[in-house]
C-alpha cells in the first residue's frame, strides 16, 4: 500500500463520527458568504447603484457601488478565522478525536488568538489573489478566439474547450500555490496557535519542499474527487475528506519535525 493509500484510509478512519460535524461547519461558511454576498446585492438594489442586466454599477454609482463591495469584503476577512476553526477541527479529527460544532469559533475565543488569525489569513489572501491574478488565462483565451474570430464552427467549438483547458491549468497553478504556502502553514498554526505566525509561514513552505514528491501524490490522488467539486453539491462531501486527509498527513510530519527538535 502506497503512503497516500495509507493516509487516505486513516483519514476516512478519522472522520466516522466527524464527517457530519465538519460537513455542517463548510455549511455554516458558506452561509455566512451568501448571507453576506446577498446583504451587499441588496442594499446597492436599495440605493440604486447596481444594474442588474449587467451585473455592474449603474453610471454615476460607482462609488457607492465599489464601497458596498468593499464593506462586504472586509466583513468577511474579519469574519475568516472561522476557516482557521473549520482546518482546527479536520486537524482534530485527524487524531481520531470528534469536533464540536462550536469549534468552528475557537480563534474568536481571545483577541490575541484572533488577531494571529487575522495576521496569517492576511498573509494567505495576498499570496493567493496573487496566483489568481496571475494564472488567470482570460486575455490568452481572447487572443486564441480573435485569431479565429472569422470561422464561427470553429469558435463556437473552440470557446468551451479553452474555458475547461486553460481553467484546468489555473486551478492547478493556484492549488500548487496554495500547497506550497498555506496548507502546512494552517496546520503548523491551529496545531500550536500560541507559535509565532511568520514561524509557521516559514516552517510550512519549508515543510512542503522537504515533502514535496508525496505532497503532490496526495493531491493528484484527489483529482476525480476535485474535478466532481464542479457540480458544486459534492464540495460539502469532498472538502472534508481533503482537508482531513491533509490534516493526518500534516500530523506526521509535525510529529517528525517535533522529535527532531
């Protein structure tokens, strides 16, 4: 048996009992989102900013229309800590421990806690805005349709093969980013929240080098599951599998690095 199969199973082990609970706090986070996101739609409908057959600020409103966005934004980094709660919990599971469902709040428990929180999600939406800005291969999809602008069979066959080709890449690109700086990173820090949060930073990209071939394996090893996270439905059951599976392998090798210290 292979070490992904491995930790794979121990993770599935680990979540009878668990899978329910973490299912419900992704809800929970999710909710939290769209009660936001519809908060923000409907008060720029109230103060007529938003045109809703573009999807854009009305001429004049744009302002008005920028401010709500960037109010509902801040509210929801404010209210991230929750995602800390959400990897807290997997990392509990992972040592066949079951969560509670209010520990999706343990980073609101003091300000010091939160404010690390804070401190380290902060650092984790810079780098991954980054990578989104970067691998978004909007503008070499355009140039690719423009080039073939005069065959309409052909761009009409072509569109839909670039959007899934070149978001494939993207969400790999990203996912790569994001193995590389958050994933130890998150589990360094809800591990022992009292560390210093550039600490984890630090030793989480160290971790992921060190361990990059069996990072990798254990990400590809998701592929079908994550590609089936398209019909949206099945994210509630897969985000737990993958982050609990994450969590046991972070378990290890946190375990390793302890006793080397």
């Amino acid at each position: 048996m292979t070490k992904e199969k491995l930790i794979k199973n121990q993770a599935l082990n680990s979540l009878k009992g668990s899978w329910l609970i973490l299912i419900a706090m992704a809800l929970v986070i999710s909710a939290v989102i769209i009660v936001l996101s519809g908060f923000g739609t409907i008060i720029q409908l109230i103060t007529k900013s938003f045109d809703i057959t573009t999807n854009t600020a009305k001429p004049g409103k744009e302002f008005l229309f920028e401010l709500v966005n960037g109010i509902s934004v801040a509210v929801m980094f404010f209210l991230s800590p929750l995602i800390n709660g959400f990897f807290k919990s997997a990392y509990t599971a992972a040592h066949n421990e079951i969560p509670k469902i209010w520990d999706l709040f343990s980073f609101f428990k003091s300000a010091k806690l939160y404010f690390k929180a804070i401190l380290l999600n902060l650092m984790f939406i810079i780098i991954l805005s980054a990578a989104a800005f970067a691998f978004d291969f909007d503008y070499l999809i355009k140039i690719i349709m423009d080039s073939v602008s005069n065959n309409d069979i052909l761009a009409a066959v072509l569109q839909p093969v670039l959007n899934v080709a070149f978001g494939a890449v993207s969400v790999f690109l990203i996912s790569f980013v994001y193995l590389f700086f958050v994933n130890y990173a998150m589990f360094l820090f809800v591990d022992d929240p009292r560390s210093n949060v550039f600490s984890c930073f630090g030793k989480g990209v160290k971790m992921f080098v060190k361990n990059f071939g069996n990072t990798m394996k254990l990400y590809f090893s998701f592929i079908g599951w994550i590609a089936l996270c398209f019909f949206v439905v099945p994210t509630f059951y897969v985000l737990p599998y993958i982050t609990t599976t994450f969590a046991t392998s972070a378990k290890w090798l946190i375990s390793i690095e302890k006793g080397r210290n």
